[in-house]
C-alpha cells in the first residue's frame, strides 16, 4: 500500500510540474518540465536523503563520539525490527530531529544538539523512536521526494517571471506566469500538508508503541514545541520545503494559521497520545522496561539527560567528563565539539 501511495505521489508531483512547465512555455514548455521531472524523480530516490543531510550540515556519529544517543537508537531499532539506521546530529540550538532514507536499509536518523541538551533521556528516546516510525512505515522516502519536488517548483514558480517571458511560447501570456508564480509554489505546499499531517498521527502512535510510554513523547512534544517558538532554525528558513520532515514544523512562522501548517496541532498530537494511556497504550506492543536498559540501583532520572549522579564517581580521578548529550572527550569529535 505504502509503495502505491508512493507511485500515486509521485504522478501526483511529476503532474503538477509539467503543468507548471505548461503555463510557463506551452507544450516545449511541458516537455522540458517532464524531463526534469523524471530526472527529479531518479535523484530523489538515490540522493534525496544525503541532500537533505547536507542542507542541514547533519554529521554522522556512532558509538565512540556519541555513545549514549547512538545506543538509544540502536536499542530502539532492535525493538522496532529495524535495521540500524545511520545516526547523525545537528549543531543547532532549536530541539528538533528528522529521519530519511529510501527504506529501513538505507535509513538515516538525525537530532539536533538542541534536541539532546533540553530533553530528558527518556524524551529524546520517545522522539527517536517517532522517526524510527516513520522509517518503518517507510515514510521517509515519501516524504523526502516531496521535499525535493516541493523546493523544484518554488524554484520553478520563482523563475517563472523571467522563463515565461515569450508570449508565443506562453499560450496564456502574462497570466499563465502569474498563476506559475503563486499557484504552482501554493499547490506544492498543499502537497506537503496532506502528506505529513496524516504520516505525523501514525508516527505518535507507533513511536509510542516502540519505547513502550506515550508520556514520554507527549512530554517530548510539548518541550519541542515550545523550543521551536523561541529559538530560530535558519538552515530550515533557507529552505522550508524540507519543514514537514521534522517532528515539529521549524519555522517561525508556523504559528500564524493550523490551516496552512504542514504539521498537525501539537495540542491534538499530545491528547491523542493520551488517550493511548487511557487505552491502556503504555503496555501495548511494547516491552515492560525503557529502551535503554538502566542498571537495576540506578537512581530515579535528574538533569537534562535525565540521569542522576552516580555516588561512586566522585572516587574516580578527576578529568573531562561527556556533556550531557554523551559526546566522548576522548574520542573523534565532529563539529559539535
């Protein structure tokens, strides 16, 4: 189903971009926007994640310079029956994450260190297993191409002044690049909301259902939410095409109209998550411990990772500890260092 839906999109985009070369140039105008399109559809496929990645200057880590996020991962994918995805991080104060991939075998997870540092450990695994979700449900790949097609006709609707300028190319002349200009990049928009509106909902429920605690996702959402009101995401502002692939929607002006929002109602997000506990969600499909095992004399969680001090490591020597997203001081260090 996930494959048809996949197909039906993509005629869907493919069709909206030839309409757009249509009112631009005519029928040349169509053909030209036809192989573009089909040149669109290849490189989304192959490359779409790795340009997503890059946009958002995403640096991959593992288990030696990120061991305690790269192990909440690779637990939650055991969980879920997934494959390891590819792990990365984003130096970026807005707490945020997205996921990417044709498919769980090549998947990709990425979290912002704003994500990491505001969260607890508890919150950012429910998040991670909100984008394992999506890869499950094999959403990223959906949802990456209509990023790429989304920012292909923004461009196209933004040149469209100086392209359609022929009028013996341009059968509606001065219309048809106006209606290029504003409808085109309008209806891209639409796209992206039907898309990632629905996938969102899903998302919430299984994500809830692979750690095993709604709570800690509504929780995670709540803090999010509220992160990205305050603190910008200029990598997302340059390219908003890419708004729906994250948990919360990035941009600052997400706020001004729920209907033009590419993301559904945090608000609704999080009633629905708890109404999963009233259902009896916190046990269902889910194992009875957290994730990420804790050693059975562990205090209860304190502090932005949501780990308590350990008694005992005041013995130890003094020295550089991790920060509290687990980066290791000793080992590699990527950009966030």
């Amino acid at each position: 189903m996930n494959t048809l839906r996949t197909a039906m999109l993509l005629a869907a985009m493919t069709a909206l971009f030839m309409g757009v070369g249509f009112l631009i140039g005519g029928t040349g105008g169509m053909m030209i926007a036809l192989l573009i399109a089909a040149g669109t559809n290849l490189f989304s496929y192959w490359n779409a994640d790795k340009m997503v990645l890059s946009m958002n200057r995403a640096v991959e880590v593992d288990e030696k310079n990120a061991p305690e996020y790269y192990a909440i991962v690779q637990s939650l994918a055991q969980q879920a029956g997934l494959p390891m995805p590819k792990t990365y991080l984003i130096d970026n104060p807005q707490p945020n994450a997205f996921a990417t991939g044709r498919n769980p075998q090549n998947a990709a997870v990425a979290a912002s260190t704003g994500l990491l540092q505001r969260l607890s450990h508890e919150e950012v695994a429910a998040v991670m297993a909100h984008e394992l979700a999506h890869v499950q449900h094999r959403d990223t790949l959906t949802m990456t191409i209509v990023a790429t097609f989304a920012g292909a006709i923004s461009m196209l609707g933004n040149f469209a002044f100086f392209l359609g300028g022929n009028r013996d190319n341009n059968p509606f002349g001065f219309v048809g690049v106006l209606a290029a200009m504003i409808v085109a990049p309008f209806a891209a928009m639409i796209v992206q909301m039907a898309v990632s509106r629905t996938r969102e909902y899903e998302a919430d429920r299984r994500g809830a259902e692979i750690c095993g605690h709604p709570l800690w996702l509504a929780s995670a959402l709540d803090k999010i939410a509220r992160g990205a009101e305050r603190i910008p995401n200029p990598d997302a502002e340059r390219n908003p095409a890419m708004a729906h692939l994250f948990i919360i929607n990035p941009l600052s002006g997400e706020r001004m109209d729920s209907l033009f929002s590419t993301h559904p109602s945090t608000e609704n997000r999080i009633a629905a998550l708890q109404a999963m506990v009233r259902e009896g969600g916190d046990t269902r499909a889910a194992p009875r411990q957290a994730p990420v095992p804790r050693q059975a004399d562990e205090q209860p969680p304190s502090g932005p990772w949501g780990r308590a001090a350990q008694p005992e490591q005041s013995a130890e020597p003094a020295g550089p500890k991790p920060n509290p997203w687990g980066r290791n001081p000793t080992g590699p260090k990527g950009r966030w260092s």
